[in-house]
C-alpha cells in the first residue's frame, strides 16, 4: 500500500517538473530573441541600491511599473537600468493613462537585452448604476505587444480624456486643501509633476510633505487625499466595463489592479469578467494576498502581480522585480497574451495595407526597436513592410500566429 502512494507521489512531481520544464522553454524562447546586453557603461548605473547577483536561468517578469510620465520618481531610463540590475528580464511599464514613456523605455532596454511590454494602468470607474458622483475607482493594467495597441486613436482619445480630467481633478483638490487651511500653489504641483505630465495625487501629496502639513506621503493620503478624504475629488474616468471592452478591441491582454484596494471586490470582480477580463493581481512581494486567489479562480482570472514600483525610495515600497511569478503563471499568461497580440498585429499591418504612408508607419514603429528609419516609400517597399515591422516589434517568433499572407498580398499592389 505504501508503496503505490509513494509511487502515484513520485509520478506527480515528475509530472509536475515535467510540466515546469516546458514552461520554462516556452517563456525562454519568447524572452531570448532580444540581442544580447551591452556592458553598461558607469555613467549608466543607477546607484539607487548595491548591485544584485541574478540567479543564472532566473526569467523575472514585472508586470506593475511607475516612470515619471506619470506618478513614478525615476525616469523610463532609470526604471529599466534598476530593473536589470534586479535581475528583471521582462518588464512592463504601465504608467498612469499615458503610454509616452514606452519609447524611452524600449531603447533603454535595448542596451541590457531586456524586453518591453508596452503598458498602462487606466483609472475607470465602478459604478452600476452609473449615478453621477456614486461609485469606486478602480484601475484596469493593460498589456500590449511590441506593435502595440490597435485602432490606437481610440484608446489614445480615451487616456487623453481622462488626463485632461485630471487637471480639473488636481485643481479642485487644491480648493478643497484650501478650505482646510492648508493652501497648496498649483505652480508647486505642476513643477512636481513636470512638464506634460498629468498631476495626480501623489504629485499633491509630494507637495503637502514639502510644504511641511505633513510628515510623508502616508499622512498625505490618510489625512487629506485618500478615497474618504475630505480633500479628495474625481476626474472624468469612464467606466470600468468600458475600459475593459477597449482594452480587449484594441488588441490589449487586461488585468484588475490591486483589488485589496477595493471596497466591494466581488461585485466589481464579477462584472469586470462579464466585459472580458483577462486576470487580476493576486500576488505581492509579500505573497499571495489572503482571498483574491480565490476570487480569481472563482472567476476565471489568470493570477498576476508585480510591485507597483513608483521609486519613492520609502522602506514601506516594494523594489522593482520583488514579486517572484511562477513559470507555468508566466507561461499561461505569454499564451493567453501572445494570441491576442498577435491577432493584433495583423489587423495593424491590415489597415497599414488600406492606406500605406510613412506617417502611418512610424505611428506603427513607436514602441519598437527601429525607431528611425530613412528612404521608405510605400509605393516601392511596400511588399517589405511586414518584415520590415516584425524586425523593429522582435515578433518574428509570432509569425507563425499571424496570417501573413494576406497582409503580404494587400501590400504586394503597391509595389508594382
């Protein structure tokens, strides 16, 4: 007896590592097509913290990342050299209704060998019965492949919509400090946030810190700016569903951010799912977090998490590259995520093929490796495009998910 269960234990931890083995090559084979890392040079080194050994074989994925084009401290530079130094390989920026870090990023990468998945962290609203004033906040992570998103102008509207909204945000919190007895120059915040950046609150909090109304950016929120403070005030966010719905028509993978966060988790949860959520984060650098494991298995939601990285330099902030995924998560995940970019790649180089230009193709080579490019005519090269894109998105390991051949076809005319 004891020997068949020490058997049938024996068979599923074989299986188990054989299951892991796979996934490993699976995420392998897409992470290794990116060129081999340059040394960097001194002047490169971001000395924010001692340089970490990286384990030999490591694939570190981080999946929730902050740069200054948003609410972040450190430069997409920045960002990337200290997340190779942690080892990271993979690493997804996903900066608040703004995607204008990506390019940035995408070089900076280039240097280490490091891939770029071109994201954003998108503020929607809860509310279902969409009264004016009701409803939670909640933020939607999109992912991206390197050709990013399709029928781009849509979702460029919606992130420009909701930026503009910020400002009014910004400005009313402002009066609300006011009133508080704790006035705070809006020239203060915008020179916080920087030129073009949307300010936010924790640009605000930044500058109730500096102006000495409170100790840190956790009084900040607790005392003024968090979600029942009597200071805080909403932008124009759409609606969660809604934003779900673009992320998946713009060929983007969506995941639920932080959901701890939220007020009624299993409602917002449930309805998210209905419009096509892909996952949500479960886990954080300090593990699973108690019950939202379950709830995505409850709904069907790939289990993702990354570390909100911001670079405030606090103790209470999770480094870059702190939440250790699991290979076969990695691997469901590529998979999952892989089939929807590819479907939009090809709808891009589809509508590229309706109307061939060069500004349409460095629209489509933005988040790419090839960033610059002389001499296209898309009259003569245009039967080259395709190969063209791919080199700059390094998806030719994709190719076998689109039907190029159509693509090739339509561009084929324009080469005559």
């Amino acid at each position: 007896m004891g020997n068949k269960k020490s058997k049938r234990s024996r068979s599923k931890k074989n299986k188990t590592n054989a299951d892991q083995a796979l996934a490993l090559d699976y995420v392998r084979a897409w992470v290794l097509p990116v060129p081999p890392p340059l040394k960097p040079s001194a002047a490169d080194v971001d000395d924010f913290l001692p340089v970490q050994a990286t384990r030999r074989g490591d694939v570190l994925f981080e999946l929730h990342s902050h740069s200054n084009h948003s609410d972040g401290f450190l430069s997409p530079s920045a960002l990337v050299e200290r997340a190779h130094r942690n080892g990271v390989k993979v690493l997804a920026l996903t900066d608040h209704d703004t995607m204008a870090g990506i390019p940035e990023a995408v070089s900076a990468a280039s240097k280490f060998g490091m891939r770029i998945i071109p994201g954003v962290e998108i503020s929607a609203l809860y509310n279902p019965r969409e009264v004016a004033g009701a409803g939670e906040t909640v933020h939607i992570l999109a992912y991206y492949g390197m050709c990013g998103p399709s029928r781009c102008d849509e979702l460029d509207g919606m992130l420009l919509n909701i930026r503009d909204g910020r400002y009014l945000r910004a400005k009313n919190m402002l009066e609300k400090l006011t009133t508080l007895k704790v006035p705070i120059k809006w020239e203060h915040v915008n020179k916080i946030a920087g030129d073009g950046v949307a300010p936010g609150r924790l640009h605000i909090a930044r500058a109730l810190v500096e102006m000495g109304y409170v100790e840190n950016l956790r009084q900040a929120f607790n005392k003024y700016l968090g979600d029942d403070g009597p200071a805080y005030a909403r932008g124009s966010e759409p609606f969660a569903e809604t934003v779900v719905q673009l992320i998946s028509r713009t060929g983007g993978f969506s995941a639920l951010a932080h959901p701890w966060s939220l007020k009624n988790p299993d409602a917002i949860i449930r309805s998210l799912k209905g419009a096509g959520l892909n996952g949500m984060e479960v886990y954080r650098s300090d593990g699973e977090v108690n019950g939202f494991s379950e709830l995505a298995e409850k709904y069907g939601l790939l289990k993702l998490g990354g570390s909100d990285f911001h670079g405030r330099g606090g103790k209470d902030e999770s480094d870059v590259g702190t939440v250790k995924l699991a290979i076969t998560t990695l691997c469901c995940f590529l998979k999952m995520a892989r089939s929807i970019w590819s479907s939009a790649m090809k709808d891009i180089l589809l509508k590229f093929a309706e109307e061939p230009s060069a500004a349409n193709l460095g629209n489509m080579l933005k988040f790419g490796r090839l960033t610059k490019f002389a001499g296209f005519s898309p009259i003569n090269n245009g039967i080259h495009v395709v190969d063209f894109c791919l080199s700059s998105w390094s998806s030719n390991d994709d190719i076998e998910d689109v039907e190029l051949e159509e693509v090739r076809l339509k561009l084929a005319h324009y080469a005559e």
